[in-house]
C-alpha cells in the first residue's frame, strides 16, 4: 500500500472511532515545568484533538510538583501531565496515584555551570541551581549528584530552589548561582555564551521518569473512557509532532508558548525531544526504580514500596494490542517501531 494512501485510511480509522463520542466532558490537566516536552499536550489542545475524542480540557500550569501533587490529593487536579518521580516521594505516605503512561523515560535535564567551573568535581563547594526542593528538578539534580559521585553533605554542595528553567539560566548568567540544572535546548543557548555542559544528558543515558501521565486511581476507576480519550488526543499530538512535515508548526507553537524571543531555542528544543519521545509510552518502571533508589537514603519507607503497585499500564496496553498507536503514527505517514 502506497505511503499516502496508507496514511489517508490510518486517518479515515482514527475518526471512525473518535466519532463515537458523546457531549464534551470538562477535563483539567496539569503540568509542573514548561519544556517543548509539553509538545503533544499543546498540540492535543491547539488541534482540537481533545475536543475529537469529546474532551474540553483546561491546560493548566501549577509551579512545582509537589504543589501539584497536593491538589491532586485534594480532587482539585485529576490528571497531571509529568510528576511521576513526584508520586515515588509521596508514596509513603499513602497517595493513591497510578502513573498511567511515560513519554519520556530518561534524564532529560543537563548541568550547566559558570565558565569557571570546568569538570563536576569542581561542584564542590559551590551552589546548583534548581526549581525547587521536593519536585521533579531536584531529583534531576540529585540523579546528576550520584552519578558524579558527589554527595550534598560531604562536598558541602548547596541546593538553591529558584524557580522554572528561564529564571534559573538567568540566575546562571547573573552570577547567582555556580551552576544550574536546566533543560537540554536552555543548556545548548547558555554553551554559545560560555557556559559549560558539566552534565550532558545527550551522553549519559540515566533512568527517569520526565514525562508522565498521572491520575489518581479513584478517577482512573471512575472516568476509565476518559482517561482513554486523553491518552487517545495525547498520542496523536505526539505523532503530528514528531512527523517531520509539522516540523515548522510545532516550532512555532513552542515558541508562542514558551514566550521565547530566540526560535533557535525553540528548534533545539524540538530536535531533543522528538529524539527522546517514546512512541509507544509505557509506563517507565526503570525511572522510578531509580527515583525511589534514591529517595529511599532520606525517607526509608519509600524502599518498601511496591514500584509495580504505581503504575496502571492497561490503558496503553489496550491501545497499543488494538493498533491505535500505530494507527495514529501512520496517520502521519510514520511507524511507532
């Protein structure tokens, strides 16, 4: 079957069965950062995707993950979209939270330091940067720590919770702070001023858990057609983004949303993560297991979690055994292999 024609009939099948929707139903999702990995959000959102499959989604920005996970808690928040490093930490205490799919499953963060700070071992002593204590950056910076072999207390390394990524690369490039724990395409635009990449994530393959779908299981059991329209709008914005022929569109749209003044910024950040998206995005069991490896030497209780008992992979089982996924990625004229 030609290319096109396939790509026509994927498409044909994909609103055959979002046609089956019924009256939109009003949906909040959250997200703790704001990176181009929020791509297939926006691009579910902006596309009318969500509306396709009977959605009338909120997009909505909370500052941190622990914030999020706490009006999650509370039923303010049903679906989060990243935090699942966050609901590792607050499984101790009990938060019924199910990670329900993983875009992204690895360090996807770099450190980036002062011209005069050339190798991690110089770290010590010295003052690295992140959005705050307690949320997915801080265990970004952690991860990044222990693979340096360098440890908070005994190389007197301080942690300063400043907020998102613009303004941490500007307490960077202010001389705040000696170094600072930033997204890939940020990190690239502080290099071409000098910086220095002590912590390259392009180079280092670490466990983590970077973009998550995360819901509370009480929703999951109670809205489970729901929760498989979100990730139905989700994964085709995921496909329309990482198909090349959109490459112009998405950029843009990350720009808009990023408010950034430099587009070069903007396509760096698109090429890294069209190159770290999980086409097919199970749950990412090996992230966590690395979160809670770490998180366990502060809060013991947090080892005697069931890693297996935070996740419900049904949902993108279902869809990848039904061909939907793939459907979706040959929508674009892609494989998701």
């Amino acid at each position: 079957m030609k290319p096109m024609l396939a790509a026509l009939l994927a498409l044909a099948l994909l609103a055959m069965e979002a046609a089956v929707s019924l009256a939109a139903t009003k949906l909040t999702i959250a997200h703790p950062t704001v990176n181009p990995r929020l791509g297939p959000l926006w691009i579910a959102d902006v596309n009318g995707l969500f509306k396709k499959y009977g959605i009338d989604a909120t997009i909505l920005f909370v500052r941190n993950a622990p914030l999020m996970i706490a009006a999650m808690k509370t039923g303010a928040i049903p679906i989060a979209y990243g935090g699942g490093s966050g609901i590792v930490g607050a499984s101790s205490a009990e938060i019924d939270m199910r990670v329900l799919a993983t875009f992204t499953g690895r360090m996807t963060n770099n450190v980036v330091a002062r011209p005069g700070i050339k190798t991690p071992q110089d770290l010590r002593g010295k003052t690295l940067d992140i959005q705050g204590v307690g949320g997915t950056n801080w265990m970004a910076a952690l991860l990044w720590l222990e693979h340096f072999g360098l440890d908070t207390r005994r190389d007197n390394i301080l942690l300063k919770g400043t907020g998102e990524q613009v303004v941490r690369a500007q307490a960077l490039e202010a001389g705040r702070v000696d170094a600072a724990v930033i997204d890939m395409a940020f990190s690239k635009k502080l290099a071409a001023r000098g910086f220095n990449i002590i912590g390259d994530s392009d180079k280092t393959e670490i466990p983590f858990t970077g973009v998550d779908i995360v819901a509370t299981r009480g929703y999951i059991e109670g809205q489970p057609e729901l929760i498989e329209n979100m990730l139905k709008a989700i994964i085709e914005g995921e496909a329309y983004m990482i198909a090349p022929a959109n490459r112009a569109a998405v950029i843009d749209l990350i720009v808009k949303k990023m408010r950034l003044k430099e587009p070069l910024t903007a396509e760096e950040g698109y090429n890294e993560t069209v190159r770290t998206l999980a086409r097919k995005p199970y749950p990412a069991l090996q992230g966590m297991r690395n979160v809670q490896r770490l998180l366990k030497t502060q809060n013991p209780r947090i080892g005697d979690v069931n890693i297996e008992d935070l996740v419900d992979s049904r949902f993108i089982k279902k869809l990848d055994e039904s061909g939907f996924i793939e459907r979706a990625f040959a929508a674009q004229g892609l494989s998701a292999k």
